[in-house]
C-alpha cells in the first residue's frame, strides 16, 4: 500500500493520521483481503456463483500480489 503514504490525504484527515497506526491499518486491511479471498474460494469449491466468485477471488489475488 504505497500509495496511501504517498497520498494519505485523499482517504483520512489530520487529525485520523495522529490517532491511528499506519501499521495495524495495514494489518488490518490484509486481513480484510484474506478473509474475502478466503469466503470467494470457499463459495467456489461449493458451487455456489462460481464464475462471480472466481473473479472476486482473482481480484483479491492481484491486490496482494500489488502490495495489499
């Protein structure tokens, strides 16, 4: 996630960037994407919308792989 400390402006003001750390927001937001890489892979193997849920999968897939 470089882009949110190079423009930390466009998703929080000042006064949230002194009240939290960069670091469990990271923490935090990977968990999120493992969490919904992991429901998507799971409605997949129960055929459940497999193509929907292969391409939420997929996106979770390049969001890490892009430093999510």
């Amino acid at each position: 996630m470089d882009w949110l400390h190079h423009y930390p402006q466009y998703l929080t003001t000042p006064e949230l960037r002194r009240a939290y750390s960069p670091d469990l927001i990271r923490h935090i937001l990977f968990g999120a994407l493992v969490l919904s890489g992991s429901i998507s892979l799971l409605n997949v193997l129960f055929k459940r919308r497999r193509s929907l849920n292969a391409v939420a999968g997929v996106l979770v897939l390049i969001s890490v792989a892009a430093g999510g």
